[in-house]
C-alpha cells in the first residue's frame, strides 16, 4: 500500500517536471530532446543549450550523444562543464575540404558525448541542461539539425533523430534543430564578440545586460516615486484627521 506522503511527494515532483517543461517551452505530453540557442545569425558564434527530459518512470539518464553536422561543420567546438558529467568531443577528417569562414577546415567535431558519474544521472521527473559554443554558424536559411542519442541505465537507448517533410506533423522522436537566420550587421550589439567562441561561452554579452540593467534602474525609480506620493498622501490623510479631532475638542 502506498502511503499518503509517498503518493504526495511523488505528484509534486511531477507537477516540478510539468512546470519546469512548460517554462521551456515544452509539455511533458510531448517531452523530448531539444535544442535552443542564443542567436541563430549567420556568421556568429552560439551557445547551443541542449534540454534533455528523462521520459523513464524507472531509469535514470545517464548517456547523451550528439551529431553535429559535417556539410556544415562548425570550425570550434567547446563544452560547458555541467556536475558529474564528463565530456567527450570526438573529432573526424570530413569528407571533403568545407569553406568555413576564410578559410577551408578538413577536420571537425562530429560527435559529443556526455556520460554521467552515479550519483548525477537524470532521474525520473527531471531534466538536466548540455550547453556547447560553436561557430561560426553557416548560411542564411541552413536548417541544422542535431540528431541525439539518450541512453538509459536499464540499457534502453532512444535516437532522437527523426526530421519531418513540410507541412507533416512532428515525428514521435524529432530531431534537435536549428534555423540559421540573416547574419548581424557591424554595428549590432551582438557584433563585437561574434568572431570570438571564448566571449560568447563565457557569457559576456554586454548590450543585453546593460538593457536589463537600464529596465530595472527605471522600474526602480518609478516605484521610488509611487512609495513617495503614497507617503505624501497618508501624511496628509494625518494632518486633516488631526486638525478634524482637535477641533471636536
């Protein structure tokens, strides 16, 4: 018989997964591996963030490989520690010499494999985040696509790499994917640091922080404000209750 506190512990971390899918963009219905980045313009570099669901009510995760792809292969690769994961970049000679930038690489990341120690394997009701910088990214309208494989500790795998025609439904197991998009001028924020992989790993993206920095000061002063006028008002309110009763007396 389950007791009531079991039964309550486990919805909660159930509704913890739900919100925290949704929060991504994801319901837990339709969980899977996905992708995002922090810019998809062509030409720049990329933190690409890789979502990673355990599916499983009784395995852990303890195994993700990534394909990244070699039509378009990205010139640097570098991984972001995540806790009792250990990272393994596996490079290859490309079929054939590809035009990256100014110049032309025969060699390049092809596969990412993170593997987890014990203690850190992705258990039922959780997910766990794999982020990689990488660039440059390719052309306008390239649809990069990054099949992964999620393995189980029971042995079961799940190959995330089914990709649909346009206009059809997603697959049951999609690929993860992104659309590169119109490369940024010069003069754009994210400009200064797009040519250098170290800057955008180590999240040094200044416009946008500076905008976030401007939004609170002027959020702050408005209520600084508020706060004021609202004093004024109750200290006006105590004048005239004042003056009321000393003249009843």
């Amino acid at each position: 018989m389950t007791h009531p506190a079991s039964r309550t512990a486990t919805t909660g971390s159930a509704l913890l997964l739900a919100a925290g899918l949704t929060a991504l963009g994801l319901s837990p219905a339709a969980a899977h591996v996905s992708a995002s980045s922090t810019t998809t313009a062509a030409e720049g570099w990329a933190r690409i963030t890789f979502t990673v669901p355990n599916e499983s009510d009784t395995a852990s995760t303890e195994k993700l490989e990534v394909r990244l792809p070699t039509d378009t292969p990205f010139s640097s690769v570098r991984v972001q520690p995540v806790e009792g994961w250990t990272a393994e970049l596996t490079e290859e000679e490309l079929p054939e010499p590809v035009q990256v930038g100014e110049g032309a690489i025969t060699e390049a990341v092809t596969t990412i494999t993170w593997t987890a120690d014990e203690e850190h394997a992705i258990a039922p009701d959780q997910f766990q985040t794999f982020t990689i910088s990488a660039g440059p990214l390719p052309a306008e309208g390239t649809t990069l696509v990054l099949p992964a494989t999620q393995s189980y500790t029971d042995g079961r795998t799940v190959a995330w790499d089914e990709t649909a025609a346009e206009g059809e439904d997603e697959p049951q197991h999609p690929a993860p994917s992104l659309t590169t998009t119109a490369a940024e001028g010069e003069g754009h924020a994210h400009g200064a640091g797009a040519g250098d992989p170290s800057a955008e790993a180590s999240g040094t993206e200044a416009p946008a922080t500076e905008a976030s920095s401007t939004e609170g000061t002027s959020t702050g002063s408005a209520l600084t404000w508020v706060a004021l006028v609202a004093g004024l008002l109750g200290l006006a309110a105590g004048v005239v209750a004042l003056l009321r009763t000393r003249r009843r007396g």
